[in-house]
C-alpha cells in the first residue's frame, strides 16, 4: 500500500510539472513591460508626468475616449443627447458599472471627479470659464448646463493626456487636489497591487474582475478594454542595455519607450517588432517665478541660441525619424501647423543671443538644470540645455537625479538657491502639443499650478477668443496671432520634434494597435 502511494504521488508530481490534466486557471498569463520611468505619483489629476498617466488608464475609465481616428466615442457612457445650441446636455452611465471594491459607479462620482478635474485641467477650466455646471438627475443620469456655447465638449471629456477626466469614487475626488491621492480605486481594466509595488523595481496590475468592457472592439483609447492577460507588471530598468537584453532573451514582452541608440540595430532583429511611438517634441520648461527666467527676454536670448536639430541628433534618434526645424508651437504636420512668428528663432544665432541676453540684463545668476539620470535621451537633452545655456555666458549648476525625483522637485516654488529649480527638459507627445488647449505650457493660464507657472494675458485672452470662435477662418487668424504671441512671451522652447519608437517580442499579437505612444496594453495577446 505505501509503495502504490508513493507511486501515485509520483505520477501527481509529474502531472504537476508536466502541466497534464490541471484546471487552465492554475495558469497565470503576464505581461512583462518595461515601463519608461519609475512610478512614484499614483494620481493623474495630480501630475502631467505621462508615468502617472499610463498608471491612470491602467486602473480608471473615463465617460468619453478618442478612438484610433481620434474621434471621441462613448465609453463609461451608454447615451447622450445636447441642445442645438450646445449649451444643454444630458448623459446615461451604462448599467452595471463598478469600481474594482464592488461598489456601483454612480452620477456623484463623476461630477465630483470633473469638478477636481476641472479645477487642473485646460479644458476643464476652458468649460468652467462657459459656466459649466453639473447636476444629478439621478444615480446614473447627470447633466452639463453651459452658459456660454462650449464646442469642444466631448473633445474635452475625452481628453487623452496631460490630465485626463478619470472617474474615482466621490470620497477620493472630494479630497484635496493640492497634493496626490495614495488611494487607488477606478473601474478601468486592472487592480493595482501595492502588495506587490516595489518602488523603483516594479508595479503590479491584475485584471478587474469587476471591470465591465465595451461591446465595441478596442480601437485607440475606445471600445472594450477587456484585457488578454491576468497580470501586468511594470518592471523599471533604467540601464537601458539590461532592458534590450532582456527583451531579446525573451524576459520581457514589450520596450514602451526605445532608448533612441538601440532602434537601428533591433530592426534587423527577428525576434524583435520596432513600432511607432507617436510624435513627440523636447520642452525646455522655465520656472517663470523666479530670476533669471522671469524676464521674457532673457528666455527670448537662450530661443535664439537654440538648434532643434542638434537637440534630436544628441537624443540619438535615427535621422529618418527626426524633423529638421518644426516652427510650430504645435505639431507639425497637424491640424494647427502654423509658422506664425518664427521668422527671427529659425537659424540659431549665438553672437546674437549673447547680445539679447547682456540687454535683457541677465547678471549671471544661477540657473538650476534638473538633469535626468535614468532616462537616456531626456539626459542627452539636457546635456544639450546646459551646453546651450553655457555657450551664451549663462552660470549653469546642474543638478542629477531620477525622473521620479524630478517629478516631484519641480513642484516646489522654492527659490534655485533654496532648493527649488530653474530649468527642467521633458518631452510632449502629440496629443499635449497640438492645440492652443491640449498643449499644457500653452494652456496654462495665469494663476496655473502646472510647475513653471507661466502667465501671460495676451496669450490667455487669445486662447479664449480661439476657444470661443467658430468660424474656421477667423479661427485660423486667431491662432496665428496666439502663436506670434507665444514666440514673444516664450512660455517654453521647443527643442525639436522627432518619432519615438516601442520594440515588443515578435510573438506579442495586437502590436499594430497600439495607439501613437498610448498605453492601451489590454489590446496585447499571445
């Protein structure tokens, strides 16, 4: 009898390893990315960084998403209707929606996450400034009354970066928006496991059993978001040689964002698929609060020394997938291209610049470059910032750390010398580029809390007349003239614009829906 139970335990234990005969669900299937940064900030209407953002659509849903043609579509919605004169509009939840405890999603969450929304966000201010006004009709049913006509409602409520809507119970939206929630509670596609996070090592998601998709298929942000794998980790690996390497040995699934050096040779690769990951455009950001980039001209001084082209050279990106000169504020090749006002900025000049900067009375004060450390080509770009800044005699302290701790040093408005900061560099994708209202250092209106801190009236009250205009010539005119403004107010520089690129296993399906650098991951099978 012992000798046919040791037998059959045998058999057990090769079943076992064998995976014969056993339940699929013992099966754990996961999704290994290695993310471009390190999460630290876990709210999204808290931070622009696009971590804190991925991190967003992972766990939240939103009531409206662009798709991949970038119209908005219905999506925490079932039904809407509006007013002929846009100032009136009604909307349904779809039924059964819920937050991943359980509890249902209901009228007071949403108006309570837009009103903490809208106190951020452009869009959401843009809405408020036409006296939007949000009301319950009942658990499901609330309503948008307007003042004023508003024609970028949906445009707004389905705004895909910078500060998305994202819906969160109506305790968590009522809290404080001056400093991040730490609790996390959506209803999108995963639960975050903070058992699991490891700050700078790992983030942990897990399908939401109380998710409830979209019959529609997935396309961009929209449709069903009903994801193909019961776990996702976000793994951090800033050495960018162990994140290929890994990738290449099949460790990992999927790169978000490809240091720019390896994209040329993992093209040849097989076992590799390279993607494109949007268009992007390098932000040198100003803390406009304090000396010496509170003077516009002495930002106008460092603009005329500025070449767009050596910036992307030195980010490393393949020159197939770099812009020579972008004059627009927006993107180019977008619907707002314009050339408006860059005539004197379009050849770097450095006698000149040092000029501009002597007669703007720069006295050699210190500028505080914060200098990433683990994202390779935001180093590079700002290596260049400093190089720059340098060669037209300014006093440059450079100051390194990780993207994380950038995040949350540029939030002081701590004086340089009292451990605040001058100058950060930071990227923007297309979709926080591309209008006078989506581009977040364009948008932000005096009394902003977006670090930096820009304020200018003209650009507000230009801003508002754009908004505000319906008549597509009219509306053309209008942003010539916010970006002639923008090049005399300089609110940042625009250090060139250029593709980014994702690299994934070879294996991975649904790689071509991956949406202009988006983190839509759920579209991902194998």
């Amino acid at each position: 009898m012992k000798r046919r139970t040791l037998a059959a335990l045998a058999t057990l234990g090769a079943l076992l390893l064998a995976g014969a005969g056993l339940p699929a669900l013992a099966q754990t299937k996961t999704l290994k990315v290695v993310a471009h940064a390190d999460v630290k900030i876990l709210d999204p209407t808290f931070t622009t960084a696009y971590i804190s953002r991925n991190f967003g659509y992972m766990v939240y849903d939103t009531l409206f998403a662009e798709d991949a043609s970038g119209t908005p579509k219905p999506q925490m919605v079932d039904k809407y209707t509006s007013s002929k004169d846009g100032k009136q509009w009604s909307f349904t939840l779809r039924p059964g929606l819920k937050f991943s405890d359980g509890s249902a999603v209901t009228s007071a969450d949403v108006i309570a996450s837009l009103q903490r929304w809208g106190a951020r966000d452009s869009l959401g201010r843009a809405m408020g400034t036409a006296g939007a006004e949000w009301k319950a009709v009942d658990a499901n049913s609330f309503t948008l009354t307007l003042k004023e006509p508003f024609g970028m409602v949906l445009d707004a409520l389905a705004k895909p970066s910078g500060y998305p809507p994202f819906i969160l119970p109506e305790r968590l939206a009522r809290m404080p928006a001056t400093s991040p929630l730490s609790e996390v509670m959506g209803s999108g596609p995963y639960i975050f496991k903070r058992d699991e996070w490891v700050p700078g090592n790992k983030a942990v998601f897990v399908r939401n059993p109380n998710y409830v998709a979209r019959s529609e298929p997935p396309s961009g942000l929209a449709g069903s978001k009903k994801s193909h794998f019961d776990r996702v980790e976000w793994l951090y690996l800033p050495d960018a040689n162990s994140a290929v390497a890994a990738l290449k040995r099949g460790e990992v699934d999927y790169i978000e964002q490809l240091p720019p050096d390896y994209i040329t040779p993992l093209r040849t690769d097989p076992n590799v698929k390279i993607g494109n990951g949007g268009a992007y455009q390098g932000f040198l950001v100003f803390n406009q609060l304090h000396a010496p980039f509170d003077n516009p001209k002495v930002r106008q001084a460092l603009l005329m020394a500025v070449s767009q082209e050596r910036f992307t050279a030195a980010m490393g990106y393949p020159l197939d997938m770099r812009v020579t000169y972008c004059a627009t504020y927006f993107i180019c090749g977008g619907p707002n291209e314009t050339d408006a006002g860059a005539d004197p900025y379009r050849k770097p000049d450095i006698a000149k610049a040092k000029k501009m900067l002597a007669d703007a009375g720069y006295k050699g004060e210190k500028v505080v470059l914060l200098v990433p450390s683990d994202i390779t080509y935001l180093n590079a770009e700002a290596l260049m910032a400093a190089q720059t800044m340098r060669s037209i005699g300014m006093n440059v302290d450079m100051q390194t750390m990780d993207w994380a701790s950038i995040g949350a040093r540029r939030a002081k408005r701590d004086a340089p010398e009292a451990g605040g900061w001058s100058m950060y560099v930071t990227v923007a994708g297309e979709f926080d580029v591309n209008s006078p209202v989506t581009n977040a250092y364009l948008s932000a209106a005096c009394g902003t809390t977006l670090p930096g801190w820009p304020c200018d009236k003209p650009l507000d009250e230009l801003r508002s007349a754009w908004i505000k205009e319906t008549v597509p010539a009219r509306r053309k005119e209008l942003l010539d003239a916010f970006q002639k403004r923008a090049y005399e107010a300089v609110p940042y520089i625009n250090a060139g614009q250029y593709s980014a690129a994702f690299a994934a296993r070879a294996d991975l399906k649904g790689i071509d829906k991956l949406w202009a650098g988006m983190p839509n991951v759920w579209v991902l099978d194998r």
